[in-house]
C-alpha cells in the first residue's frame, strides 16, 4: 500500500515536470513572460499603483526615465486577456475611469486576487537590428488583498504560538477590551461549543478590523477581513486562546481549525500564486504608520519582515526558471503617498524605507536578487508650495482634501535625517513621538488634463518601472 502511494505520487510528479518543463520551454524561447507581484497592506495603494503603471506604460510621455522608452524599443504596448482563466481580471478600464474622470476618486481597494496582461512589442537593437523583426514579450501583473498577504507569516507559526503573540498585543489596546473579555472568559478545557465559538470569532473580527483603522498592520488572519465565499465556514471560525485542552475540548477546536486554515487557505494561495512570482513590488504606506504613531511603525517593520521571508530571493537562471525553481530576482520596496510631502523629504522617506526592511534587503542582496528603495506616488495629487509661518519658511504641498472637497496646503513635519530617530523610538516602545507631531491629510485625485500620448502624473513611477521592467524590454 506504502508502495503503491509513492509510486503513484512519483508519476504525478513526473507528469508535472515533464508538462511544466514543455510548457515553460515555450513559453520562454517564444513570448517569454515575466511575472510581476505587486504586494503590500491595505491602504497602500495596489489597485492606483496597477492602474497608473499600465497606463503609463500604455501611453508613455511621462515615462522619461525607461532607457526602452527613451530609445524607442518599445513599438507598442497592448493589454491582452489574463492567461490564467481561473482568475478575474484586474479592472483596468473600471479603475482608470475613476481616477480620470470628470470628478475624479480613488478607486475601491483590494478585495480579491485578480490579474493583467500587458504585452510589448520590442524593436530590436544592436547590429541586427535592421534584419530582426520585433519580438512579443509579456508582463503579468498579479495583484491581491494586502489582507491575505499577511496570512503567509503565519506558515511558520503554530496556534501557540500566533495565540501568544495575539494575546499579548492586544492586552496593550484599548478597543481589544470586549474581544479580549470574552476570550478570558472562555475555558479552553471546556467542550466545544459552535454558538460560543461563533460569538468569539465576531467579538475578534471586531478587534481585527478596529486594528486595521488604526493603521496596525498585524491582522491576521487576514481572511476574517476579507472572507469571500469562505464567510461563518468552520476555517474561519476560530479564536486565540491560551491553551488547547483536551480531545473534544473548545481549545483543540481552536487549533484544528487553526491548522485547516494554514492548510486549505494559505498554503494553496501561496503555492499557485505568490510563489510564482519573478519580481515583486512591495508597497508601504509609511507616512501613514508614522503618523499613527511609535507602535505602527515598529509592527509595520515587523511584519514586513516576517512577510518578506516568504520570498526565495535570487538570480532567475535560464535553465533554473526552465526547471521550475524561480526565485524572486527583483525587489522593490516602495514607500507610497510621497506626494504628501514636499521633494525636499523625499530622499529622508526613502531612507526611512531602507532601514525599516534593513534585515529583509541584507538576506535578498546576500540571496543574489537586486532589492532597492525609493519614496514614489503612483498618481501625484498635490502640487508644491512654500509658506510663511512665524518668520519660517516651510515646504508643503497643496491639494484638493478628500472629505471636503476644498483647496488646502499642508505641512505634515520634517522627517529627521537619521532614520534611527524615528526607529529607535518605536523599537523600544514608546508610546508617543517626543519631539515631533507628524500630521497626515487626506488628498482625493485631482483633476487631469493630459496631451495625447501622456499617461498619468507620477512621482518616481518611471524609476520604478526602469528598475523592475527595464532590462526585460530592453
């Protein structure tokens, strides 16, 4: 019997290789494609970076600092249907007419795993190139919820020790009082009961999602946010507890549930799609942790961190991506909303960045993968002022407030120099900046107006894009 199951799971692997090695083979020596992850939590702006990318890479006026789009390599560039038929498309069109039109938002966030095709055609260069056609290469661009992102730390956790972790933190957070009260309450050892552990899981979703409107970037599990068609399923209805019990018992419910979650939830979303990915983007709203103070700032880094680890950075070989065994070649950490600040911080925000995912960028250059930084805003919604102010003069930015709808200029405070100033702070768990207030608005999109072959305003998008995308169209 022993031998019958690994001789038939032999096959299905000799199967899969020989399929998959055919397939890539193909796919590589004719319309090679690369695929490209755009990560990050919620609210730092996935869908607008899609959105803005593909446009301007669409319609390329904006994009000086490709080396394809200043030579002229790239003859055209075309959105096609998303190889993967088991998967949405991205709405491209839907998100373009929300940021373009005649009162122009921000489109809806995140809220499902979904994918773009965006095709070249490259104009050859060197020697040959008067006598080589043009040849068709693709970028597939994946995107999903910053949410289910966070799932993949827990791979590596057991129930123990995600409920410690859970516990602890949120002992420390007053709008955790009613979830935390209730689960104090519960008795591990004591027999299941699904009404109770219903009751439990809505009092902790509760807790997640005040969590999340904080800015707090520990989550998990990130499903309870974003259920889909897994909403009051039993792999979603568990709690942290402080300890298991016995068989039968609320507590080893809890874990069983726990593990089905890691093993029927995260592990096949990690396995079809976020291990397949050739480069990656991960985006942060920074300015956004930092204004929610020391503690955001310190879990942004942390999970962060743990995220990364997920990845296998390292050089795409040919023959190494022909046998399946991609890694990660590219990553690009990105702090977003740079348009909040004035240009002048911008070098200090990229800095910050850096020494935030120190640790991550060490092991992906050690790894052999290119990493780097950069302060961006996928669509620029402010222009730059200076103002006087007690004899000061301050740079701020200008742009149309989100909730009012009126003009306002703003100046959200001065990054320090040393990232350490705000760094060690939050690692040694203070509650409060002590010689700062950094303030934070909300911009809505302003209004366009584009010349033909301009594609959306940007800051650092075509930087961006040269790092990830340049030596592919090149």
């Amino acid at each position: 019997m022993v031998i019958g199951r690994l001789t038939e799971s032999v096959l299905r692997g000799v199967d899969r290789v020989t399929f998959g090695v055919t397939s890539t083979i193909s796919e590589s020596f004719l319309e090679p494609t690369l695929r490209l992850g755009v990560t990050g939590l919620s609210g730092a702006g996935k869908t607008v970076f899609i959105t803005s990318l593909v446009a301007n890479m669409m319609d390329r006026g904006r994009m000086g600092r490709m080396g394809a789009v200043a030579s002229g390599r790239i003859e055209a560039a075309f959105l096609q249907p998303q190889p993967d038929d088991t998967l949405p498309r991205f709405d491209y069109e839907r998100h373009l007419a929300a940021l373009t039109g005649p009162d122009p938002h921000w489109p809806e966030g995140t809220r499902q795993i979904s994918q773009l095709r965006l095709s070249f055609r490259i104009r050859p260069g060197g020697l040959l190139a008067g006598v080589r056609a043009p040849r068709v290469v693709h970028v597939d661009i994946i995107d999903y919820p910053g949410e289910w992102l966070l799932d993949l730390v827990l791979l590596d956790k057991s129930y123990a020790d995600w409920s410690r972790d859970v516990l602890a933190r949120m002992q420390t957070r007053d709008f955790a009082a009613d979830a935390l009260a209730q689960i104090e309450a519960t008795d591990p050892a004591a027999p299941h009961d699904e009404s109770t552990a219903q009751r439990l899981t809505q009092s902790f979703t509760a807790y997640l999602t005040a969590a999340r409107a904080a800015g707090l970037p520990d989550i998990t599990p990130g499903r309870f946010l974003l259920p889909g068609d897994l909403a009051g399923s039993p792999v979603l209805t568990f709690v942290p507890l402080p300890k298991t019990g016995g068989r039968g018992s609320m507590g080893r419910e809890m874990e069983r549930r726990y593990e089905a979650y890691k093993r029927q939830v995260i592990q096949p979303f990690f396995r079809d799609h976020f291990a397949r990915i050739d480069r990656q983007v991960v985006l942060a709203d920074l300015l956004g942790a930092i204004h929610s103070g020391p503690e955001s700032v310190d879990r942004l880094g942390a999970t962060l961190t743990e995220l990364l680890a997920a990845f296998r950075p390292g050089r795409n070989a040919w023959l190494t991506r022909l046998l399946g065994g991609k890694r990660v070649e590219k990553l690009l950490f990105a702090a977003t909303k740079a348009d909040h600040l004035h240009h002048s911080q911008h070098a200090r925000l990229t800095a910050l960045m850096t020494a935030l995912l120190r640790q991550s960028k060490d092991r992906a250059d050690f790894a052999g993968a290119r990493t780097q930084a950069m302060a961006l805003a996928a669509l620029r919604a402010t222009v730059e002022e200076q103002h006087e102010r007690s004899g000061e003069t301050l740079d701020c930015v200008r742009g149309r407030l989100l909730d009012t709808g009126r003009q306002a200029a703003f100046y959200a405070g001065e990054l320090p120099e040393d990232p350490m100033h705000l760094l060690g702070p939050a690692r040694d768990g203070a509650a409060r900046w002590l010689d700062a207030d950094y303030q934070i608005m909300r911009f809505a999109p302003a209004a366009i107006t584009r010349k033909p072959g301009d594609g959306l305003p940007h800051i650092r998008l075509d930087a961006a894009a040269e790092f990830l995308l340049g030596d592919w169209l090149g």
